[in-house]
C-alpha cells in the first residue's frame, strides 16, 4: 500500500491547532523561571527574538510544505533538493527530534501533575502517557487531531483568561522596565534555553500529507501560529513580570503558577495545571504523530527498515513507524531527566531548521518551474536569516548539549552506512557502529561525572564506571573489527 492510502482529512483549523498546540508545551510552563534568572525582565525581548528567528525558518516551511505536499516534512524537502545523506540526515535528526520532544513533553506532563499531586511516579507515568498517545495515534489522524483541536481551544481559553485577568488585576507589585543581569549575553542564553517553547509548530509540514487543499492551508496555519505563538508568549510574559518581580520565580517549579496564585488564588493555580497538563499532552500527541511519519517516509525510501512503511489495514495509519518510535520514546522517557530531552531537542530541530533554509535555496535554484502556491518574502536573504540565526542560537547552547548532538550525528552516520553498504561491506559499517557506541559511552561518561545529568552521587558514580567500561570495551572491539577487515 503506497503513500497514497494517507488520507487528507485535516482542514485549516485543525493544521493551525496542531501548530500551536505542538509548539505550546510544557515548556513555557516550567522554563521561565531559570529563563528570568538569565535575563531579567528582558526576558520579553527573548520572547520576541526566539519568535523573530522561528518566523524566518517557518517561512522557508510555508513554501516547500504547499510545494511539496508529500509525507515527511524537512526529510522530503531536503531529498527534493539535497539528496543523498544530507537528505537522511535531516530525516534522521527530525525523527530523533521529535522522539525527544514528545518524552520532555510527557516527562513535563508528570512533573505538572507532581504539583497538585506529589506522590505520583514521574518516570512511570510519563511512560503511561507515550503509551496511551501511541494507541490514539494508530486509531488516525482524523480522530487525533479532532482531539488536538479541542485540547487546543481549551488551553488558549485558560491562558486568555490568565493575560486578561493579568492585565486589569490591580495586584501588581512587579516592574515593566527593561533589565538584564547579565545583559545582551543574558538575554541571548535566555533565547537559546526557551527556544523550545516555539518548537512544534513544524509539525504542520509533517502532517501535510493529509492536510486538505495543502497549497493554501499550510502556509496560512504556519504563518497564523507563528504570529500567534509570539502574541501568547509575548503577553504571558509580560503579564507575569507585571504581577510579581523577576526575581521571585527564582527556583518555583511552576512559576505560571506561582504567579496566578498571586492574583487569581487557588483558582489560578488550578486553572493553570490544567493549562500545562493540556498542553503537555497536545505535544506529546502532535510530536508522536510527527516522528512515525519522517519514520514512514524514511521507509519509503530505503534508508529505514520496509517495516516501518506498513499502514495498518483498517484505519490506514503507519503502525510499526508509531509503535518503534513510540518504544524508543518511552524509553527516553523513562530516564525522567528533563534537561536532557530537552536539551537534545534544541539541537535536533536547529539543525534541522538549518537543512530546511539550504533545502529552500538549492530548490529555487535547481527548480525555477516548480509550482509554488506560496513564495518566501525578500527571498534570499529571509533564508539567509534563518540560517544565520539558527547557527547564532547553537553557540548560547549548553557545551553538554553540542556533544549530544555530535554522538547523535555519528549514530546517524552509522545507521546510513549500515543501511547503504549491503552485505559486502557490513563488517566495517559494524565496526564503526562499536566505535560509535564507544565514543557515545565516552560522552554519557563525562555527562555523569561533570554532573550534567542530575542523578545522586551513588547513582552517578555507578553510571559513569558502567558506561566507561562500555565505552573501552566498544573502542577494543571496533578497532579489532577494522584491523581484521584491512589486515
């Protein structure tokens, strides 16, 4: 059965809900506090620097998804102009991005229900939630993203309520000026740390396989939840630093919530619980549904398993795709370590912002004839800016984070050459496999032992040994594997 069994059953409405509430996370809902501590007040000039630079990439977004109206998003981009394996590596990066992206979310999603109810198992009920979403994912997109939708308009009702009520609320004790502690470094690190409360929101181009009248309704909702999710973000923040001082969400758990309880009391914090819960859960469902499809498109293919390209028989979804990912994503969020996931996440989607800019370029120029129902503006340089600031982002990361990604890159390579080669090359794909699985112990090592990773000490120290004599034994063991392959 082809990608033509993908029906196109999601309208305007429903592309733009699936925008928004993707992006809309956890996130926003537990970041802000550290966020404050590295830009003050500023922090509203982050807000509208993290949506500038998702506005410059969602643009190149708009074009090809009403371009190439294909399952895949940026992987079937980048093979329409790329090619080869920077096609896969967008494809693989967007896979493991999204696969991140819905374990913080789920992850999120338990620490939220934490609040009103401490003694609740993170770990397992993170684990819970992947699972449950997987089951609705397979049942199709037609009932999910009715779900999406629904959760969506209720989230945006509570946060309209939460700004308006902030907004003529008398209670105020906080300031509106514009201060940075550590300045404009400040405000950039702060950009690079919320910028994953704008990611999601791609998941339109994903799904534009089964989006109607593709042409027009993807760049519309792209653009209509580009402007906003800078709205959203912009007011909440504002509102926030209205009511109480910046430094008072120093170390709150859930500083949206700590602040409603200053103005709105325990509704407030009621009200906001069930906005995080909403949203957590909207993303874990819009990015579940987003890592099966590049999956099914990789499998398409050639480069993943045929497995991954079987559509289930009754509700035309690609099952093995969901339950694979799924599996790994629950594993992810097993681990209940959100700085990890999260921190993995920014790096998959910049990367892939960047593929996506290039991919925009190489097809204006080597396909000046394709039909485009939508153009960039000020076209070449709106792309440029993409990419520039996309790069501009990854410097303010965390160090830990830039090796992340690197061992995610060299899994990359290995997962294509163990693909590509065949048999009559498959003992130098696995030695480089046992090197990478080396060198990526290697990196968990020093996450453990810098302390990274949090975890108590006992806990750390076994880790790190573990992952240590994995490391040496994967290096012993892909070195012998080389020498007898050239010996």
């Amino acid at each position: 059965m082809g990608e033509k069994s993908l029906k196109r059953e999601l309208g305007l409405l429903q592309a733009l809900m699936m925008g928004i509430g993707g992006a809309i996370c956890a996130g926003v809902f537990v970041t802000l506090g550290h966020a404050a501590t590295l830009a003050g007040t500023a922090l509203i000039i982050a807000m509208i620097l993290c949506g500038i630079i998702n506005l410059f990439t969602m643009l190149s977004y708009a074009e090809l998804g009403a371009s190439v109206p294909s399952a895949g998003g940026e992987y079937t981009f980048a093979k329409a102009s790329l090619g080869g394996f920077l096609s896969f590596a967008t494809g693989w990066f967007e896979w493991l991005s999204n696969m991140f992206y819905a374990a913080f979310s789920a992850v999120g999603f338990a620490y939220i229900i934490s609040y009103v109810m401490p003694a609740i198992n993170i770990p397992l009920t993170a684990v819970m939630t992947i699972i449950i979403f997987s089951l609705i994912n397979i049942k199709g997109v037609k009932e999910t993203g009715l779900a999406q939708t629904l959760l969506v308009l209720i989230l945006l009702a509570i946060l309209g309520i939460f700004i308006f009520w902030g907004f003529s609320t008398s209670q105020a004790t906080g300031t509106l000026d514009l201060r940075a502690p550590e300045g404009f470094l400040g405000v950039f690190r702060a950009s690079a740390f919320i910028f994953v409360i704008y990611l999601g929101g791609e998941a339109i181009a994903v799904a534009q396989a089964e989006i109607k009248d593709p042409g027009k309704t993807i760049p519309r909702a792209i653009l209509l939840s580009c402007i906003a999710l800078i709205l959203i973000y912009t007011t909440i923040t504002y509102v926030i630093f209205r009511i109480v001082p910046s430094e008072s969400l120093v170390g709150q758990a859930s500083p949206l919530a700590y602040v409603a309880e200053q103005f709105m009391g325990p509704l407030g914090v009621g009200m906001i619980t069930v906005a995080g819960i909403i949203a957590a859960l909207s993303s874990v469902n819009t990015s579940i549904m987003a890592h099966s499809r590049v999956a099914y498109a990789l499998a398409r293919d050639g480069y993943f398993p045929r497995a991954f390209f079987l559509l289930h028989g009754g509700y035309s979804t690609p099952v093995i795709a969901i339950l694979i990912g799924s599996t790994f994503t629950a594993a992810l969020a097993a681990t209940g370590i959100v700085n990890f996931v999260a921190y993995a996440t920014d790096f998959g989607f910049i990367i892939g912002f960047i593929l996506v800019n290039l991919s925009l370029i190489k097809l204006r120029r080597d396909r000046p004839d394709l039909h485009r129902p939508f153009k960039v503006p000020l076209y070449p340089l709106t792309p440029i800016l993409g990419i520039v600031t996309s790069l501009f982002l990854i410097f303010f990361l965390e160090p830990s984070t830039l090796l992340i990604g690197a061992e995610l890159f060299i899994l990359g390579i290995i997962a294509y050459y163990m693909r590509m080669v065949r048999y009559e090359k498959i003992r130098l794909a696995i030695g480089g496999m046992n090197l990478g699985i080396s060198a990526f112990s290697a990196v968990i090592a020093y996450l453990t032992i810098s302390n990274s990773i949090p975890m108590s000490e006992g806990i750390a120290q076994l880790s790190s040994a573990i992952a240590v004599f994995i490391s040496i034994t994967y290096l012993a063991a892909g070195l012998l594997n080389l020498a007898r392959k050239y010996g």
